[in-house]
C-alpha cells in the first residue's frame, strides 16, 4: 500500500471571536428545479485575509449568523464543508465555495427554520459575510492523493468535501486510479451536482458515479436503495477496487449512515477497513445501531464526517 500521509493544515487563523469578513460573488441552486428542497452553491472572496491559499480540500470554514437567539444571545457558530478544490473555486485560489440546504422543519406543530442555513440561502452577491476557520485536519485527502482508489459516500450536503476533491484529483487530467462516488437521496430531484457529475463520468472512465434513490424503485428483492446497498448491488465493480491495498473510503453526511456501510463491509469480509473493538455477534444485524461505536470504529483506511 502507498504511504498515507495527510497534509499539514492550519486551523482557527479565524476564530468566533475575530472572524473575518468576506463577499458573497455567486449564489445558485443545485438541485433540479423541480425538487421541493431548496439547495444552494455559495461561493466567497477571501481576497485579502489570511485564509487566501490556506483552506485545504475537506476542511469546514465557520459562518457567524447575525442577530440574537430568543434568550437574546449571538447565535451559534455554525460549520459548512468546503465544496471547492485546495486551489479554490474554478482554479482561483481567493474564491472559496460551499454547500448549503436550507432547513425548513416542522417540529411539536410549529415550524422550525435553521437560522444559519436559511440566512446563508438568502444572500446575494456582494453581501458581507462573518466568517472563521479553517476547522478539521483529518477529513484530508493524502499528500500523495493520486496514489490512492476512493470510494466516496455521500448523502445530502455531504457531497460538498468530494465535489472539491474529485475536481482535484481529476483536474490536472493524470489522475490513474478508481474513483467512486456514491450518493444518496430520497428522490431524483434531490441529486446535487449532477450535471457535473454525470458529464465527469462520461468523460472519466475511472470515475463512477453511483446513485442511490430510496423512495423511488426498489431493489430486486423489495428493500429500498441506499449508499450501503450499492457495495452489494454494484459488488462487480466497486469490490475489486475495495480489495486493492491503495483504497480508502471516505463518508460524509447524515449521522448513522456509516452503520449501514460499516456492517455491510463486515458482511462482504472487508474489515480492513474496520477497528474492530468488541466480539462481533454471528448475527450482524444483532449490533445494536445506537452503540455501533462500542464495536466498531474506522480504521487509518477510512474517514468518517457525519453529523
């Protein structure tokens, strides 16, 4: 296997209580039009701070919201992925970009409206923004990226850290390896990026773009489709490039979907990319979901970002 090493990266050059203020330059949806979720590509110009050339691919910067909770406190920080490439949106290293949904809830009857998403999809170019970071130093491609195979699952905005590293690992047109994007949504208008994911797929023999609709057409033996469920579906394709020593998997989205991929590895007998830290029972599904981590965790082969 290639030596994995991560890069070294700077964190907090901005923190809440200094941030840095930034300008909105391009705001647009990137769901399909007719999708009832409301999904937006945020791009910003860091020109001139300290975060220009210095916000890796996989890290999160920090959006400061304004205004007061209703116990008349500053609203929280809250942590966007950076979806664009280490040399920053469309190869300009001062423009920086994200990934954000809007949260529109309804919770005990009442509508609940996530203040920093709703306030982020609301901004239009030339707006200011309060900005901090960069956070996370894990979630990394490799210094030698290009050594490596990926198997890339992703659910929601989850997709935000693998649009940036896909475009770097391809961008320079020498990348040899596998790579395999697995993305999960209830409905085909809920595909983020598709466009640009479809069109690298056709262009990128080594790139496979897999996706996994769960509310829509079911599997051959009446169970819905998920992120998991495509390391048995696509086994043809996606297990031999599992079995190769220079692959890592990396996962990012919504909390609880690494138990279905965790358990689904052990199923295929794939637990080197497992710690595994407990006696597992014969019965997989005998694991209880809630305490999954008392059993198993990632190994230095797989990355994990859910929340």
């Amino acid at each position: 296997m290639a030596e994995l090493t991560l890069p070294e990266v700077e964190l907090n050059i901005y923190g809440p209580k200094d941030p840095v203020e930034v300008t909105v330059v391009e705001n647009y949806v990137v769901t399909k039009e007719s999708s009832p979720n409301f999904v937006r590509h945020i791009t910003f110009d860091i020109s001139g701070t300290d975060l220009e050339g210095r916000v890796q691919v996989g890290q999160s910067i920090g959006i400061l919201p304004p205004g007061k909770n209703e116990k008349g406190r500053d609203h929280k920080l809250r942590l966007y992925s950076v979806s664009s490439p280490t040399a920053g949106e469309n190869g300009q290293r001062h423009l920086i970009s994200t990934t954000v949904k809007r949260t529109i809830e309804e919770i005990d009857n009442k509508l609940y409206v996530g203040v920093a998403s709703n306030y982020l999809a609301d901004l239009q170019p030339g707006d200011k923004v309060k900005m901090t970071g960069p956070s996370g130093k894990r979630f990394l491609l490799p210094e030698n990226a290009k050594e490596f195979n990926y198997l890339f699952f992703a659910t929601g905005t989850g997709i935000a850290p693998f649009r940036g590293m896909i475009m770097e690992l391809f961008e320079k047109g020498d990348y040899q390896n596998d790579c395999a994007l697995i993305f999960g949504c209830p409905y085909r208008t809920d595909l983020l990026y598709s466009d640009y994911f479809e069109q690298m797929a056709s262009e990128h023999s080594n790139f496979h773009y897999l996706k996994s609709i769960s509310r829509e057409n079911r599997r051959k033996d009446g169970s819905k489709h998920y992120v998991q469920t495509k390391l048995t579906d696509e086994e043809e394709l996606l297990f031999p490039i599992l079995k190769k020593e220079n692959t890592l998997i990396y996962i990012c989205g919504l909390k609880g979907m690494e138990t279905g991929i965790y358990i689904e590895l052990l199923r295929l007998g794939l637990e080197e990319y497992l710690d595994i830290r407990k006696k597992l029972p014969e019965d997989l599904n005998e694991i209880p979901r809630d305490k999954i981590k008392r059993f198993i965790k990632p190994s230095d082969r797989t990355f994990e970002e859910v929340y």
